[in-house]
C-alpha cells in the first residue's frame, strides 16, 4: 500500500478543510514546495495534490504552484482539482504528474471518463467524494442523488482502474476513516482503491492494507502531528 501526503492548495498556500468546508480553512504553510520535500525526507514515494480553488472554478487556478512542487520533488504525484477535459488531463501529465484524478467531470460528464481511459488508460483515476453515501461535486459543495457504490461500479465498467474514495463527514475531522466503506468497495469492486478522508492513527493503515486498499491520502492527521509520516512509512512497509 502506498501512502500519500496530501497538499490542498488554496490561494497558493498549504491548507487544510474540515468536512471539505472552505469557510473552515486552516493554513499550514505559504510554502506548498517545501512542504512537499518535508515530506519526501519522511520517506514518501508519492504526494496528493488538490488544486482546492481549481475544484470551485473548473480550471487549474493553481497550476504554476502544482507544477512547480512536481519538479521540486520528484515524488510520484497524483494530481486534481478542476480538471474537466482530455487537454486539462495531459497539460498535468506533461508536467509530470503520474497520474491525474477526474472528479466533478466524471459526474456531469461521464463520456469523458471512458474518453480520458482510452486516451490515458490507468493514468487517469477518478475521485468519488461521497456524502451520507452520496456522490458530492463541486469541491464538495453539492450533494446528488448518485450512490456512491454504484457510481464506483459504472466507473470499473468504464474501464477506472483507481478510484479515490472519500467520505467527507472523516475528511479534516482525525475521528477515524470509514474502514467499512472501504471494505464494501472490495468487495464490490477489482479496482485499486485509494482511501481518503479521516485517517487518524497508523493502526488504521494496517487495516486498510490488509484489506487490501491499495493506497491512503494523509492529510490533518500529518499536519497536526496525530501521524508521523515517517513512522507511518515504515509502518506500512512492515506490515504483512
């Protein structure tokens, strides 16, 4: 399983969200590059990036700061927010970035996705961000009426390989990640699932690993100390 410190970026800066709210912004840094090499000193292999103003406006607002923490440092990246076209996609892919996350497009325009699959094949994931089970756009701002679960299942039909799933009542809250929602997409699903939102103990990790999710996006727990990356890293590493 392979971790993921995430750097949400909002107005150039390193913040973070509580239940996804950008009215409940903390800001961590006006430094996203040096936080992403704090990070590769922990020893991470990959980072999360999410352009937060990009996620609200339909376009990469913070793509300078995205590419620029890229060629900083070297870390495998997956990149979203505002991505809503085939060109979006591969502007980020010739940055560098190993893979780039449709979200809010996915669901108002599911062509694209098969589109983006075709052209791109297992480098392009989808974020589902779900709440009360339901999948949410618009930087999380409007709730639909999709499940969450099935909407996974159309996208594993598309041909999605990775689905980041998030449940964002946990996200920015350290009250613990949804372990049973992640557990039901394995069951239901054969695609790689990467688990976000709530993480707030290594213990956790293990179980998601053991479950078999292929991957975990730290965030608050990292930035307010509740994890350390490095401990979790190895954590990781040695378990199973």
């Amino acid at each position: 399983m392979i971790l993921l410190p995430a750097i949400d970026i909002r107005g150039g800066n390193a913040v973070r969200l509580y239940q996804g709210d950008y009215d409940k912004e903390k800001v961590y840094s006006d430094d996203p590059v040096k936080v992403a090499l704090s990070f590769k000193e922990a020893g991470a292999s990959a980072v999360h990036l999410v352009d937060l103003d990009g996620a609200l406006e339909g376009s990469p607002v913070n793509f300078s700061v995205i590419k620029e923490i890229i060629a900083a440092c070297g870390l495998f990246a997956e990149v979203g927010g505002g991505v809503r076209s085939l060109e979006r996609i591969e502007q980020y892919l010739k940055t560098g970035a190993g893979r780039v996350i449709l979200g809010s497009a996915a669901v108002h325009n599911f062509p694209l996705v098969g589109e983006a699959v075709k052209f791109f094949g297992d480098r392009v994931a989808v974020g589902v961000d779900a709440y009360g089970g339901k999948v949410a756009t618009g930087g999380w701002k409007n709730v639909t009426g999709l499940d969450a679960f099935d909407f996974c299942k159309r996208l594993e039909d598309c041909g999605v390989r990775t689905v980041i799933y998030t449940d964002i009542s946990r996200d920015g809250t350290l009250a613990g990640t949804n372990l049973n929602a992640y557990k039901k997409l394995k069951e239901l699903t054969k695609m790689d699932i990467v688990a976000s939102g709530g993480i707030a103990d290594i213990s956790e990790l293990i179980k998601l690993k053991e479950m078999g999710v292929s991957g975990a996006v730290l965030g608050k727990a990292i930035y307010d100390g509740a994890i350390e990356l490095k401990e979790a890293v190895e954590a990781v590493k040695d378990a199973g």
